[in-house]
C-alpha cells in the first residue's frame, strides 16, 4: 500500500479506492424507488382497494417516472466519475435512439385514464393503421357492388335518433333484455373499422350516422343499419387534435328528413339523409365564442322547428350567446342567450311543473332556459377544476335533478320548485350532496328509486338511494365507460370494450352476461346506442352492431 503524507509531512495511510459498484448505490436506489412508486397503486388496485380517498396522491405518483430520469442524468453527468467523451458518446446515443424511435417507430402517443392516473398508449408504425383498414374496407365495398337499399331515416319508436336517446336520458322503454346470453346469445351483425373521435351513434330506420376523424376532416358517415356498409360520407377541413384523443366528440341527431351535427371545433352542420349539406356554421365563430380545452362535445338538440346548439362565450368578451337556436330548414339564427362559460354536457329538454326548459350543464353549474322566452329561469352554481362538468342532467321523480362532476365535488339532488303563492321566481333546493358518486363523464341513469354511476377516474359502478343520496352497493371498475338501462336490467359498455348486463333491481352488483364487444386494446369511451334489439358500439378505431336477444 502507497503511502500518502499530510501537510506537516507525516505519513499516512492511503485511502482504500472505492471499488467500481459504489457509484451505483444512488442509481439504484432511484430506479428501485421510482418502481416502487409506480407499482404501489397498482398493487392496491388489484387488491380491490378504493383508489378515491388518496387520488391525489395517486396522480403524483406519475411523476415518480420523469423525476427518476432526471435524477438519473443529474448522476450520470455531474456525479458517475466517467470520462467526458464515454458521457458525450452516451448521451448523443440515447438522444438519437429517443429521436429515432419517435420518428420511424412511433406513429402516435395519447392518453387514457386508469385509477392510478394517466397512461400512455402507443401506436406503433406497425400496427395496421386505421386509415389502413379503412381504405381497405371501402375497397372491398366498391368490390362487392350490391345495390344499397333507398335510404330511410324514418324516426321511429324504437329508434336511437340522438344523443342518449329519444329523451336524452339513456332509459330505454322499447325492450326487455333476455338475460341468459349462454342461451340465447348476441350475435355480431357487423363490424367493421372506422376513424378517430369519442362520437356516438345515432339510428333511425335503415341507417345509422355518427362522426369521425378522417385525416384533417371531420367527417359524417352514414352506414346501411343491416350491413354496415358507407352509404355516405360528407367530410369538411377540421381537425382538432389532443393527446386525450383527436377528433369529434358530439354524436349527429336525426330529425324530421334531416341530420344535424356539431364538430369538435364548432362546426355545426345540416345535411339531408343523403349526405347533402343544407346549410352549416361555426357555432363559435357566430357566438364570438372561445373553443374551451378538449374542444367541443355538445349534441344539438332538436326543439320544435329549432336546433340548439351549446357555443359557451369568449371569457374576456362575452357576447351573450352561450346558447344559439337556428332554424332547422335555414340555419337562420331565431335567438342567442346566456353569458356563461361552456362545459362539456350538451342541452336538454325537460318540464319542471308544466314548464318546458331547456337544461344546462355548463362551465358555472346547471342552468334552465325558457325555450319561448329565452329568460333564465334559474340556475344553481357548481363550479369545477377546469370547467369539467360534462354529464346529462338526471331527472328523477319528475320534480328533482340529480348532477355530478369529479369526486372533489361529489353530487347532489335539487329539488325545483316553480313559481307559487309564496315566491313569483323559480326556486332550487339541495335535497342533499355528497361524495358517493364523482360520475366525471360517465353518464349515470336513473329508475326513479335508484341512481346508478360510475365514480371517479376507476369507474367503479356505484348505487345510490335517490332518497337520500347513500350508496346502496359498489361494484367492480368499468373505466370511463357508458351505461344505458332497460327496465330491470342495467346495460354497461366499460372502457374496454366489454357489455356487461346487471341486475338493476339487486341488492348488490349482480352480473347476469357479459360480452367483448370491441378490441380492448381500444378505448371505449364513446355513448353506445340501442335501437329496436341492436347495440351499437365504436371507439376509434371500430365500430359494431350486435343483435341482443330480447323478451
């Protein structure tokens, strides 16, 4: 051993060096704690436990990912003793592999929400495009010539004509479901690829209409109800673009020989059954009007001889045309009201003591219009992070209107009393409000006695006593899935592609059948119709219809 002097000149003894793996200790330290981070909530949510309480919490643990990577570069440049060059020749490495692999291997990069937080999706240069498909589908249409039945888009009793159905609330009173699917079970009708956008699906006699993203155009498509087959497409240059999802997110309504859409970036359009335009406008641009962050989402709404559209306001400079009604044959403007920021629900027509209204849950809370006045009748404030209020209104017990929004805001009954002796101004009162369903923007349903949701970024399936607003029973997690019910019978499409059938009239979560009705490797987040014994079903990438056999 070398001897070493201090400075006085007496000998000491040498250092031992430290071996090669003592610069590791603080990299590994990180990447074993970054890991245990991130696979805490998982292992949490797979023991069943309830993510809500510590949600917060949760989120942050997405950073446990990139604050280990930047831990990792602040080692491995300042502190890992490695010559400069190895560090240049590394770095340099890692920079053109990232780069590389986001140009040619990696097509697109967006997000979905699990109860641990955001996760990434990949879509890889390998993966069969959906343009890919498509193209080849039409192809394979043009190949098989066969004649398309004359368009009919007769509204009739059984059909799906807009959004959540004929009353906007996702109650379906045409048909029992038969509940043994071993059976009796569904069969595949049709299915076949389709383009980007969170749309639903809107059906009327033998065609069914919804919108997509098809390159840098929106465009509505009409397909054969029986075959699946693209009688129609009518595409304009829009494009709206986010890491949560490109594309449309409203779902078309059909209407007296015509079919009415809103796209993400305003435009609302007339077209007749046969895919030609009657007339268009951007809502926004009309009603100065600002696009708020995921775009918009709101369905039109048909009102007598009007369409009613949701523009919202330009915050800075409102216009006071928050809500725009347009006549269906024209497109002429017939009146514009409100000075409200926009949310992501659409209008709703209800009647509220004879009253006729229409129904707004905007970016303030809930609101009503007279639709032959256009005065506000009243309103009830429920503000949220970011303007996230984005479910239906609930009517329950034809006097009382349940709304819900994230978990920090919970949910609440209000009960709507009209003018009378005591007061000449409409008044709203909480029944109650709690936490027990945060629905975000999965719309719950109602039989009167029971609410049901899905609570929080998990979606677990949560009963509520529309009484008292207590949780009568939880279920399992469907994500930000859908649901639509059927008299007994509670019809859920989760985020996965999965319908699932339950007893709505149970105690407790009772499954009855449960069906892959798209890829899981997609998400499902877009509103699933039913018209007569058919399920409609798309995400971005599919779209299904599935005989249900019914009693």
């Amino acid at each position: 051993m070398s001897a070493m002097y201090d400075r006085a000149g007496l000998e000491t003894m040498a250092a031992p060096a430290r071996p090669w793996y003592a610069r590791l200790r603080f990299p590994l330290f990180v990447v074993v704690y970054a890991v245990a981070i991130l696979a805490v909530p998982r292992v949490g949510v797979a023991l069943g436990l309830d993510a809500e309480p510590v949600l917060p919490l949760l989120m942050m643990t997405q950073l446990a990912l990139p604050l280990g990577v930047l831990l990792l570069a602040v080692w491995f440049l300042f502190f890992s003793g490695l010559w400069f060059s190895v560090k240049l020749v590394v770095v340099l490495f890692i920079g053109l592999a990232v780069a590389g692999a986001n140009f040619f291997l990696i097509r697109k990069v967006e997000f979905t929400t699990r109860e641990y937080g955001l996760v990434p999706i990949f879509h890889f240069v390998w993966d069969v495009a959906v343009r890919d498909r498509l193209a080849a589908q039409l192809e394979n249409d043009k190949a098989n010539p066969d004649a398309l039945p004359k368009i009919d888009a007769t509204v009739g009793p059984e059909d799906f004509a807009c959004y959540r159905g004929r009353n906007y609330d996702g109650i379906l009173q045409h048909i029992t479901f038969e509940t043994d699917w071993r059976t009796h079970a569904p069969k595949l009708l049709w299915s076949r690829p389709c383009d980007g956008g969170y749309s639903g699906i809107a059906v009327a006699r033998n065609i069914a209409v919804t919108l997509e993203q098809r390159g840098k155009q929106e465009a509505v498509v009409c397909f054969d109800r029986a075959t699946g087959r693209q009688s129609w497409v009518y595409a304009y240059g829009a494009f709206a673009k986010d890491v949560m999802g490109d594309g449309p997110r409203s779902t078309p309504a059909i209407h007296n020989g015509r079919i009415f859409t809103t796209g993400a970036t305003g435009q609302l359009v007339c077209l007749d059954v046969e895919g030609k335009k009657l007339w268009d406008i951007n809502i926004l641009e009309d009603s100065q009007a600002k696009n708020i962050q995921w775009k918009m989402t709101g369905s039109p709404l048909i009102v007598g001889d009007l369409v009613i559209a949701h523009a919202g306001i330009d915050p800075d400079k409102p216009a006071g045309a928050a809500l725009v009604a347009f006549e269906q044959a024209t497109g002429k403007k017939r009146w514009a009201v409100g000075s409200r920021p926009a949310g992501y629900s659409s209008p709703q027509l209800a009647v509220f003591g004879d009253q006729a209204q229409i129904l707004l849950f905007d970016g303030k809370g809930l609101v009503s219009y007279d639709p032959a006045t256009q005065k506000e009748l009243w309103s009830y404030p429920w503000e949220t992070k970011y303007d996230m209020n984005n479910i239906q209104p609930v009517i329950v017990g034809g006097d009382k209107v349940f709304i819900s929004s994230e978990t920090d805001n919970g949910c609440a009954l209000l009960h709507i009393k009209p003018p009378d002796a005591d007061s000449a101004k409409w008044r709203v009162e909480p029944v109650w409000s709690n936490r027990n369903l945060g629905a975000r923007f999965a719309n719950p349903v109602t039989d009167g006695q029971r609410i049901f949701g899905l609570n929080g970024v998990g979606g677990v399936l949560v009963c509520l006593d529309a009484a008292n607003g207590k949780a009568l029973w939880k279920g399992e997690r469907y994500g930000p899935g859908q649901m639509l019910l059927a008299g007994k019978t509670l019809l859920v499409v989760s985020d996965k592609g999965v319908a699932s059938l339950l007893d709505a009239e149970a105690g407790k979560e009772t499954e009855l059948a449960r069906l892959q009705v798209l890829d899981s490797k997609t998400k499902t987040w877009n509103t699933p119709a039913v018209a007569g014994d058919q399920l409609f079903v798309r995400n971005q990438d599919e779209i299904a219809c599935w005989k249900l056999p019914r009693r």
